[in-house]
C-alpha cells in the first residue's frame, strides 16, 4: 500500500443518499433476501448495506468516494447507470482485497441537493473522489482507478479476444430494443454465444481465468439489463442452452461485488422507458423492487 494517505469525501445532504458498503463475507444471496423483504435498516436518509470496512493490519485503508445515479423511480436507491454499476464493481473488489475504503452515495438527478450542484454543476455521476480530487469523465474515472488506486492495475487485464467478442453487445442490444424484429434478436445472440463459447473453451468462472477483471465488471451489468429489459420490451431471453454464460451469470450473482451494484428490475425497466419516451404506471412505481437471479434448472453451477 503507497505510504501516502488519500481523504476522500462526498460532503452529502438533501437528495444525496450515502450507502456505507461493506466487503464482508455475509453471503450474496442472503444479503438479497434481505433487500428484498425490506429487513435493511432504513431511516430515511441512509440505506446500511453492511458495516464499514475496518481498518487493515491497524493501518488505515485509503478512503474513495463515488457519486452514482439514483434510482429513476424514488430518487433513492442505486439507479440503472451501466458506467456507474461498472467502477462501482471495480472499487468494490477492491476494497474486498483491503486497499481501499468505499463510500457510495446515489444523487438523484432530478434534484440534486446544493453541494452536489455547487460541486459539480450539471455533471451526472458517476463520480469518483480521491484527496478531494473530483474524477468526472468514465474513461478518466477508469484510468484513475488503473493508475492512481492500490490494486487497481491488477484489474486491468489485456485480453484481445475477450475484447474483441465483448464490444458489441450492448449496442447491439440497444437495437434489438428499437427494432424488436428477429433480425435484431439473433444479432444479438450470436454474440451470446461466441461469449458462451469462449467461457467453455477456457474453461474458467469469469472471461480471462478464475478471478475477476475489469472485463467481467463492464460485461455483467450488461448481460444483467439483457435479460431484465429484453424480455420486458422485446421477449427476448437467453436460451437455456447457453450453459457456459449461465454458468457465468451463476457465479456473478454469487459476488457481492455484484449484488450489492445491481439495480432494481424495476430501475432497469424505467431506464429504457425514459429513453423510449414513456413513463412507470403508477402500481409499478410502488412495485417492491425485485432483483433477478435465477438461472435455468437445466444448468449445473
């Protein structure tokens, strides 16, 4: 660990929401039980999503703040941001490994409380703060975390292949949204299953071997959206025979890193709404937010 020590903070008030996260070793699914039957500790202003990291071998860790979007329907929890959920992985796994400390706060755009607009003026999160010094922009917010935070080089893997069947997935699947024709769909799966096939010939948990990388953290939020949004607008759903990527999908919802980023169903499907121009009926904004995590009987963890 550099012997300098960084102070982060996202001095938060009015609309802005922090979440203390915890890297403990609570299981995943429990904890997601949890949310679900509302038994988190609410007070109105804070949402406990575990306890606060401790310090490390009576070393303080070095503390990092971010900034994400808020939910699109209560203004509170995590919202649906792809870039967001993605450094929020990164920094997550990271303060698993005890580097770091994590802050998270949701800023709900619509409106943002006075320090956040004084601050950053119109800039939507994510947000990443380190001594102070504000990150704004995804891709300098991703070299920051390479270059500047303990551990975060190991992260950042080169793997052309992995690169090359990864690229065109989610904007394939925002056409799929758009056009909603079988063209459109087996597009998109085609470039499922050169993901599944990749997964089976190496015969790993994750895409370049058995621990995560910044490629795993960039793909899942959007195989997450995939399957929530694409079976909501356009029925599209991942066949069952793609066992490598389920298996995949399987162990990402076993990580906290995961499910403690994931947004609501809910927030994924109002995310595509605004987009499309339409609004949440009234009974799904009172929905109980859901998270989906099954995987088909079929696969074998």
């Amino acid at each position: 660990m550099p012997s300098d020590r960084r102070s982060c903070a996202f001095r938060s008030n009015g609309n802005a929401r922090p979440l203390p996260i915890a890297a403990g070793k609570s299981p995943a699914m429990e904890e997601r039980r949890e949310r679900e039957s509302g038994e988190w500790e609410e007070d109105g202003t804070t949402e406990s999503l575990g306890t606060p990291l401790p310090c490390h071998a009576g070393r303080p860790f070095t503390p990092h703040s971010q900034a994400l979007k808020a939910s699109t329907i209560d203004g509170r929890r995590k919202g649906a941001c792809l870039f967001c959920q993605e450094y929020f992985m990164d920094l997550y796994l990271l303060a698993e490994l005890k580097t770091i400390s994590l802050k998270v706060t949701t800023v709900d755009m619509l409106k943002p409380p006075p320090d956040f607009r004084s601050n950053f003026e119109a800039t939507p999160p994510p947000i990443l703060i380190d001594n102070g010094l504000a990150v704004l922009e995804n891709d300098k917010i991703e070299r920051h975390i390479m270059k500047n935070i303990p551990g975060g080089h190991n992260l950042f893997v080169q793997d052309k292949d992995v690169a090359q069947r990864t690229e065109n997935v989610y904007s394939r699947f925002k056409l799929m949204l758009l056009k909603r024709d079988d063209t459109s769909k087996n597009t998109l799966l085609s470039l499922l299953r050169k993901i599944n096939d990749h997964l089976g010939e190496r015969g790993t948990r994750f895409l370049t071997g058995d621990t995560m990388c910044c490629f795993d953290c960039e793909l899942m939020p959007k195989l997450q959206h995939i399957r929530v949004a694409g079976k909501y607008f356009a029925d599209f759903e991942i066949p069952d025979e793609l066992e490598h990527l389920w298996r995949y999908m399987y162990h990402m919802y076993q990580l906290d890193a995961f499910t403690q980023s994931c947004p609501a169903d809910q927030d994924i499907i109002n995310h595509y709404k605004q987009q499309q121009g339409t609004r949440m009926k009234k009974h799904e904004e009172l929905e109980t937010p859901t998270f989906t995590t099954s995987i088909p009987a079929s696969v074998r963890p």
